[in-house]
C-alpha cells in the first residue's frame, strides 16, 4: 500500500517536471494563447461576474429559499402538465437577458428544488438561447431570416430537448413522479405575489445592468435610450429592492437606508475618482451587494434573510471555482474576443473559418461543436458571427453556432456536470449539438 502511494507521488512529479521541461515558451502561439486565456479571464472578472453572476446568485438564493418546493413541483415538477412546465420553461429565456453562465445558478436552484429533469433542462437551454434582446439584434445586424431562424431553433429547441432528455431518462423521471406525490406542500410563507416582486425586482436590476451598447450610429431607437439611461432605470430597480427589504423581508429600515446612502456615495465618488466608466460602474454594484449581504446575515427577526445570503454563497462557492477554469481553458484553446478585439487561441481562426465554409454536414457539425465549447457572453455572439460570414463562413454554419454557442460553453459543461452528473451532461450537450447542426443543414439548403 505505501508502494503504491510512493509511485503515485512520483508519477505526479515526473508528469510536473516533463511539463516544465517541454514547456513550448518559444512558441509564439503558445504565448499568444497564455495572453488570450490572461485577457479573456480578466475580462470576464471586470465585465461579468460583479454585473452578472453576483446579481445572478442572489436570484437562485431567492428560488432556494423564498419560493417553495410546492411552487417549482407546480410548474416544473414532474407531476406538472407538460405544456404548462414546458411554456414556463421556454418563456423565461424572453425574460432573463444572461449568458450560458450566468443561468447556471438559476437552473441548479429549480433542479435542487425537485423539477423534472426536461422542464429544468428547458429551461437551462432557454435562459440563454431565447434571450430577447440577442434575437433583435440578430434580426438587425445579421438580417432579418437570420432573427426568424433563431427564433424558432431556440424556442423549438428548448422544448425538443428537455422532451428528449425526459424521454431518455424516463425511468429516472417516473420514480421522482412517485416520490413527488408523497410529498406533503408546506404552506406558504408569504403570499406568492410578495415573492414574486422580491424575485422579479432582482431580475430587471440584472437585465437592465447588462443592457447592451446598440449598433454604432443608432442613437434614436428605444434600445438606444434605455441603453444611455440604464444605470437610472437600474438604480430606480434598486430602490424597489430596498423597499421589498423592508416590506416584505421586514428588514429595519435604518438598516436599508444606511444600505441605500452607502451604495449611492459609492457612486459618485466612483464617478468622481474612476476616469475608466466600466471600473466605476462596478464600485456601487459592489457596494450595494456588500451592503445587503450585511444587512441579512445581521438581521435575527427572520430566519430566511440569512439564509437567503447563505444559499447565495452556496451557489458562489460551487460555481465560480469550475467557471473560472473554464474560462482560462476556453481562453487558451479558442483566443479572446471581446470589444473590437481579438486575440487568437491554441487553435487559429483561420482553421474555424476555413472549416465551417459552405453548407456541408461537417461544416454545421463543427459549428455546432466550436460553438458548444466557446464562451459567449451576453451578445457578443453577434458580433463574433458577422466576423466569420465576413471571413467565408456559410450561412447554415452561423445559424448552428448561433443556437449552439449561447446556450452552453466549456465553463456552464463543468457546472452542469457537478449539478446533474456526468452522463447526462454529455447527453445534453450531444443532443444540442445534433439539434444545432440539423438546423443549420436546413437554413444553409432553404
């Protein structure tokens, strides 16, 4: 026995040594790729965790929490009727504008709280893939048969999928059926529609945080004018936030309004002091999560409160480790491409736009597969499209990459796997994969 730990031991030093030994530092791609995977990661903290997954985290600490098993059984469960579990699931993609990422903590909560695997899956593949603004800017900028195309892939898909992975798993699902109906629905706490302003009001704070910078030279459209009054309409969001702390968690209200001054002073001396707009947006949303993370844990009248930013920190501690190296590995293997900028991988653009050419099977199959594992933020994936239909790419290729890349990335595989196993997450993005690639074969022939 301590033969066998010595060797193993061993074994991991000499893999460690002949990886320092051949470590390729002269290769000009090698070092490409290691700045690409630094400037996406740092990227990804700047723009995305503090806008996305932080807000993101306190909404799954709601579901966990405030929302009863009773209510995710009623509309998710397996003992739901499928249409209402399915247009539930398919609808809340139009609602919540996030990325494959940001949807993880949302999709782990409903899980954890007992929905059936196709409707939760439904609506792991919907959060991103259906997101409304996307889709319009997809109409705009890549034309309107492109806007269509994804439409109905994305809202099709969400459905055909969770329905494939019902059917798959079939045995699994009947056995959750027969222990949901010995569960006994606690009353609740609150009425729904208290939650639900608690729920949504997170929810528009998060969509309106993340609203994306219109087409250069629209400045007259309604997108355009929410986007340059977001961070009013945001801060608007928030004062509702305080006053469902106060009303309907029953937090004091000197503790809120010390929660709501700090936050605002954060602002305008971040406003003041940052020259850099997107650092100094960050310092009051910072600040206002601090500050309500505070204010719950210290609040003893109300169990919930506390656990609500316990069940936060839960998601947190199981999402952002897998997340942050999945960005560093998608980083390193498929570059960096964000604002204007791109930064090449591992492996080159130039091979993924030779290789999805045309409207060949291989050509969707490969799109489908690159988009699968690249990692798009909230509406970047439209820009990084109309590059590679400038570059050659084939129609059908961009539309399966469009229903593929959203929807899933090599950072939301390693969550998806932790939360529902191995298997099923291999089933899942195969069957995302061939949906994508079926799609694009169609649109690319028609």
């Amino acid at each position: 026995m301590e033969l066998k730990k010595e060797l193993k031991i061993l074994s991991w030093i000499i893999i460690a040594f002949a990886f320092a030994f051949f470590l390729p530092i002269e290769s000009i791609r090698f070092n490409t790729a290691v700045a690409a995977s630094l400037d996406l990661v740092k990227w990804y903290a700047r723009e995305h965790v503090v806008l996305c997954l932080l807000p993101a985290f306190f909404i799954a600490g709601v579901i966990s929490v405030f929302v009863s098993q009773a209510s995710v059984l009623k509309y998710f469960g397996a003992q739901a009727k499928k249409w209402v579990a399915y247009t539930v699931a398919a609808v809340s993609g139009t609602i919540l504008a996030v990325c494959s990422c940001t949807v993880l903590p949302l999709f782990s909560s409903i899980h954890k709280r007992g929905a059936g695997l196709g409707p939760a899956i439904a609506f792991l593949y919907s959060g991103p893939a259906i997101n409304i603004l996307a889709i319009i800017l997809t109409a705009r900028i890549l034309g309107f048969e492109m806007g269509v195309a994804r439409t109905i892939g994305a809202v099709s898909f969400s459905v055909l999928i969770g329905l494939s992975m019902a059917f798959i798993y079939c045995k699994e699902e009947k056995a959750k059926k027969e222990e949901q109906m010995n569960i006994t629905a606690s009353p609740e706490k609150r009425p729904m529609w208290h939650t639900a302003f608690h729920f949504f009001t997170l929810v528009l704070i998060l969509v309106f945080a993340n609203w994306g910078r219109p087409a250069e030279g629209d400045t007259s459209s309604t997108w355009y004018h929410i986007w340059a009054n977001k961070w009013y309409i945001t801060g608007f969001f928030g004062l509702m936030l305080g006053y469902s702390l106060i009303k309907i968690l029953k937090i004091k209200w000197q503790w809120v309004l010390g929660a709501v001054l700090i936050t605002a002073v954060s602002a305008v001396l971040a406003s003041n002091f940052i020259d850099n707009q997107k650092l100094s947006v960050l310092v009051p949303m910072l600040t206002g999560i601090v500050a309500l993370s505070v204010i719950t844990l210290k609040d003893k009248n109300i169990t919930e409160n506390c656990e609500w930013t316990l069940a936060t920190w839960d998601f947190a501690k199981l999402i952002l480790p897998l997340l942050a190296l999945g960005v560093v590995a998608a980083g390193f293997l498929l570059g960096s491409t964000h604002d204007g900028k791109t930064i090449a991988g591992v492996i080159p653009n130039e091979w993924i736009s030779t290789l999805v050419g045309g409207n060949s099977v291989f050509s969707n199959f490969f799109a489908s597969v690159v988009g699968a594992f690249m990692y798009f933020a909230t509406l970047t994936e439209v820009p990084i499209v109309q590059g590679l239909l400038a570059a050659g790419m084939g129609k059908g290729p961009a539309l399966a990459l469009l229903l593929a890349g959203p929807s899933l990335s090599l950072p939301s595989m390693l969550v998806i796997r932790k939360v529902m196993g191995t298997q099923k997450t291999v089933v899942y993005v195969t069957l995302v994969v061939i949906f994508s690639t079926i799609a694009g074969l169609i649109f690319g022939t028609f």
